[in-house]
C-alpha cells in the first residue's frame, strides 16, 4: 500500500478502515498511519464517524497514459519521455541532473516536491494534488545569447495554453509571473546550459497553482490565486498538462525559429504591469515608479523620478505599489 494507491481507492468515495485494510491485506493500524501521513504531507483527508475516510476534494493523480491521450498527435511524438513521481525533492533538480535529449523534450511532474524551487532562490509551495509541478528539458541549436526572453515566451505559450482550456482573468507579470485576477498564480524558472556559440540545453521549470487550498499556501509571503477559485468547470490537470505540453512543444519550434520578437505583440497584450505604480528592489536599492510596458528584448521599462530606466531580470524584484 503507498501512497498513490491509497489516494486512487479513496477516489471512489468514503472508505472504512477496515474495509481498506483488507483492501491492501494490511492491518487497520497501517491504514491509519498511512492516513496520518497522507494529511502531514498536505493531502486533506476527512473522517466520518460512520463511513469511514474520504478525500476532501476528491483529484485524479497525474497519470502518464491520461495526458498522452488528450495531446495532439505531432507534441505526443515530439517527446522523448515523461516521468511522474508521487514525491520529489523539485522537478527542477531533476531535470538539471540530466542533459537535453539530441530531439524532442524531456518532461518532469510530480504530485508533490519536499524542495520546489522558485525564483530568487524562493521556494514553491508543493502539497499533493493541488498543483502542476512541471520541469522540461530541450536542446535549442541557438547560442546562448539568442536565448535571451525565452521565459516572457514561455509565459506567453502557458497562458494561451489556459486561456484555450476555458481559464479566464489571466495575466503576465514581468519577468516571468502568471497572474490570475491580479494575483500570482503561477512562475516561471528558466536555467541555461551550452557554450556561447550553441547550441543551448534549456531547463524550463513552471509552476501553477489549481487546486491549493487557502490552508496549504498560508505560508505565501504575496497575494496568491488558484486556477480553481475562477471557474466553475471542473479542473483535471492532466488535461490542463496535455494543453501544456502541446503547446511549448509548439511553441518551442516558433521561438528557435523566430526568437523573442514572435511572443512580443502577446506579450504585451497581456502585460498587467503596465501604467501601475511600482516598487523595484534592485539587491540594496529599492525605487518607486511606474512600469512602461517591455522593449523589443524584453527589458523592463521603468520610469521614476530621475528619468526611464531599462530593467533586466537578473535579481532585479517588482511589485505592485498599493500606498
């Protein structure tokens, strides 16, 4: 009896202990502390006094063969693999551990991470079942220079991605934030591996809040929003994931081909700092102003007191001035 496997017989239902005992030939003591474990890792399980124990809200895990299905023909034969993991210390470690396959893309999900990583070194809040937790691997024959925008790119392909599966209010937070309703409900983490002429291994990490309960991101230091707090459909992620995937494979070969100024025009149509009050922390150095929209490279303008200023990523912070 693990984890996965416990989660799947409670999708049906309420259970007993000892119904599930002899479910899995276990005693009932090793049913309830596989439950105990279950909620210390975040999964909200409820107990009847009558029925027995069911999930809070009940969610399919991810399944490799679900998302194969629901992907279009071309991305389905464009990936190399896809590994699920029910726990993981961060897709991302993992995927840096590996190097790009020669064709096709590398995928990482798993239900849960112990170490998701964020950007500026933050960590991403990860409890089981809430949440995607994605990592890919490609090889791009482009110097590592010409890779420069790739994560406003991506952003753009993630959010036309939800957009086509009925999510509305999205938005995009320079440099590399999903938002939803004007709160965070999404990240992207991008890390670069080749020599300066090409070509160029790309880790791309994301994140997307779907389900996480009010409870589980308490800990979030931002306003934050789930995909599942704006919509009254019901949200399988491996649909959302196959939607995903399909379109950064396209996506992908649009960029290698085209670079950074085929994502601007979108880019800019779903910029939700643009005109608003600002406040930059550049490492000591903290400013406030107004963000102007992006350059053709996908620098930040930014406009204060002394002038406009151009803002790259690197460590550089903006936030929404609400004083």
């Amino acid at each position: 009896m693990d984890n996965p496997a416990l989660i799947n017989a409670l999708m049906d239902g309420p259970k007993s202990g000892v119904r599930l005992a002899a479910e899995f030939g276990v005693s009932r003591a090793a049913v309830w502390k596989r439950i105990e474990l279950l909620r210390e890792r975040g999964v909200a399980i409820d107990t009847d006094a009558r029925q027995g124990y069911r999930l809070a809200r009940p969610t399919p895990l991810l399944e490799k063969s679900v998302i194969l299905a629901a992907m279009d023909a071309a991305s389905r034969q464009n990936l190399y693999s896809l590994q699920i993991d029910f726990e993981t210390d961060s897709t991302q470690l993992r995927a840096m551990a590996e190097p790009a396959p020669s064709q096709g893309i590398a995928v990482w999900l798993a239900e849960m991470q112990t170490a998701g990583q964020g950007r500026r070194g933050k960590r991403w809040c990860s409890p089981p079942l809430a949440n995607i937790h994605c990592s890919i691997n490609r090889r791009f024959n482009l110097p590592v220079a010409a890779m420069s925008g790739f994560s406003l790119a991506c952003a753009v392909m993630i959010v036309q991605s939800l957009q086509k599966q009925g999510i509305t209010g999205l938005a995009l937070k320079w440099p590399n934030d999903l938002w939803l309703h004007g709160r965070k409900c999404g990240g992207l983490l991008i890390q670069l591996r080749g020599e300066a002429d090409g070509p160029c291994d790309v880790t791309l990490g994301f994140g997307i809040n779907v389900h996480l309960s009010r409870q589980a991101g308490a800990g979030i230091d931002q306003d934050w929003a789930a995909l599942a707090e704006h919509t009254d459909a019901v949200l399988d992620r491996n649909r959302l994931l196959a939607g995903l995937l399909s379109e950064l494979t396209r996506g992908f070969e649009r960029f290698e081909s085209d670079g950074l100024p085929a994502f601007i025009a979108d880019w800019r149509s779903l910029d939700g700092l643009q005109g608003r009050a600002v406040r930059v922390q550049d490492g000591a150095k903290q400013r406030d102003g107004r963000a102007c929209g992006i350059t053709a490279d996908g620098a930040l303008l930014f406009e204060d007191a002394e002038g406009r200023h151009l803002l790259h990523s690197g460590e550089v912070s903006v936030r929404v001035s609400h004083g």
